[in-house]
C-alpha cells in the first residue's frame, strides 16, 4: 500500500508522532472529518491538496508543500525551514530579527536555526520572542498559532500556559554531568489530558500528560537493560485488567520510542478514551498485520485489531517492586 500512497502520507505520520497526535485528533484540531485524513494515510486519497490539506499542515507546524515534497530532503530540520518562511514572509532581514529578539550584532547564533538546526523544534525561549514579533505580519497575516508550531504547540488543545510548561520540560536535559538520567513521571488519569505520554523528544503538545516528577536513576544501571536511555519515561498502573502481573499504582518504566509492536510483549497504548497498559501479539502471518490486544486478567476479552489502527506510546521495559 505504501508505493500508492501520496508523498504527503509518510511526511503527515512522521509529523503526527513527534506531535503525539493521533488521526482524530489531528483531524479535530484541523477542523476536518477523521475520513480525510484517514483516507491520506490509507491511500486512498493518492492527491491530496488545496486547504484542507493546508489545514493539516497547519496544525503539524509546516506548510501544504513541506507535507507533499515528504520532508527537506536533508540538510536542515523541518523547524530551521518553517522558521525561515515564516522570516522571510514576515520581511524580516536575518540581522534585523536576530537583533530584535535580543541577540544583538550576534545574527549569526539567530541564523543557526535557520541553517543548521535539524530537529523538528526550536526551542520554547526563542518561540516566546518570535510570536509578538512575527504575528499578524505578511501577506497573508502570520497568525500566533504558526509561530508557537515551531516548537510544538497547537493552542487551543489545552491552557497554552500548561503546553508552553509542557514544552520547556521536554527541552530539559535528559543526560546530567554526574551520571544521572532524568525520567519524568506523567500523569495519564483520565482527567489529566488524552492521547500519548509526552517524551523529552517530544514538544509537549496540548494532547499530552502533565508531568507528576521527575526522577534522577544512574546511567550505567539503566544501560544494563537498555542501551538507549534517551526516551524513556515513567507512569503508574491504573485499574485492574493487567493483575496479577501489574497492580494499581504500580509504576512502570516505559521505552517512548519503541513504538512498534514488536517483539510481543507489554506496551502502552491509547485505547480511543485513555492511555492503558496491555500485552500485544502478531496475529502469525496476518496481511496485512493484525494485533491481539490482551489482558492478564482472564476476566477481560481480547481484542484485535489492524496494526495500524494502534497508537502505541511506548514498551514497559520495567517495573518497581516493593516488599
């Protein structure tokens, strides 16, 4: 199905899963119906464009061509080119917008994220100075809502104070100078937000989950189990459809970028009304690939479904035990 799809298709997922954003959500906060965008990432719809295409683009921070050329081909990231459109459409001169966000003579550390960034985001602190900037500037008027997209938020999903919080918690370091990983622990009741756990890869999207506290584990013991320690994250059990195996409250380690389900084994997911903990199986030569959904618990069903329905948040690669 891959080698029909529209180019925009790969480029919309990649961009959906730096953003935590599933198909309705994506559709939801872009003001379309969910069949649209399901249709894109199904093939479906092979040429995608005009404004609805634009609104999606909107949402996932970047323009209607960015979603259709695939990405930028390399070089800088998708944040350094979004940034430069959005300079240049304000009329803004490299020199003349370095100096007004307070750098001073020093364009040259402003063109940076224009040039050399290859990550998705710019970081939160430059945004904050970019937005009164750049806001309701060019032909069409810049709108706030493009400026906060360069690092991930969408307002409107949630308070923007709590997604800007969100954000620069997801720029804290992971890594300290002593050894240590820091892990932060999230939120995923019901009340406190929907869709994915926010990782610090992440930008801390409105959809995403507060965070509870952060916890310092050493590195080399993390590296006993796992040989990336970079997107990991903790959050605690909640009812009772995985006992005895994990218990309410219990806290469990969770690998956020191990989003595929395989091998079989206990991953976190989004069940369409919260975030939950569940073992996945492939369904043996399946096509294409279907997953069974299981519960320790004998007394809930099990469910299966098409792998590519499932929005996967991450492996439990862990858990604290007591005694």
């Amino acid at each position: 199905m891959d080698e029909i799809r529209s180019p925009a298709a790969a480029e919309i997922e990649r961009r959906m899963e730096r953003l935590n954003l599933n198909k309705k959500r994506l559709a939801d906060l872009a003001g379309l119906n969910e069949t649209y965008v399901h249709d894109i990432l199904r093939g479906k719809s092979r040429n995608p464009g005009g404004d609805r295409l634009e609104k999606v683009a909107a949402v996932l921070g970047c323009t209607a061509s960015d979603l259709l050329r695939g990405g930028n081909g390399g070089g800088a990231g998708a944040a350094a080119s979004r940034l430069k459109a959005l300079r240049e459409r304000a009329g803004y001169t490299v020199r003349a917008l370095a100096r007004d966000v307070g750098m001073g003579e020093r364009f040259s550390s402003y063109a940076f994220y224009e040039n050399k960034l290859k990550k998705d985001f710019i970081p939160v602190e430059l945004v904050r100075k970019l937005v009164p900037l750049l806001t309701d500037r060019g032909d069409p008027p810049i709108a706030a809502s493009e400026v906060w997209a360069l690092c991930g938020i969408v307002p409107g999903a949630t308070d923007l104070n709590e997604s800007i919080s969100r954000a620069e918690r997801a720029s804290m370091p992971v890594h300290n100078e002593d050894g240590a990983v820091t892990v932060h622990e999230y939120d995923i009741s019901p009340q406190a937000g929907a869709g994915a756990i926010v990782d610090h890869t992440a930008a801390g999207e409105g959809e995403s989950h507060p965070t509870l506290d952060s916890w310092r584990i050493p590195r080399d013991f993390i590296r006993n189990y796992l040989p990336d320690t970079g997107g990991l994250a903790i959050i605690r059990v909640a009812g009772n459809s995985m006992e005895p195996e994990f218990v309410a409250g219990d806290r469990v380690l969770v690998d956020t970028g191990h989003r595929i389900p395989s091998p079989d084994g206990v991953y976190v997911l989004w069940n369409g009304m919260g975030v939950v903990i569940k073992q996945l199986m492939l369904v043996p030569n399946s096509r294409p690939p279907r997953i069974r959904i299981i519960s320790v618990n004998p007394t809930y069903p099990v469910d299966e479904v098409d792998a590519s329905d499932l929005v996967i948040n991450g492996r439990v690669v862990g858990k604290w035990v007591w005694k």
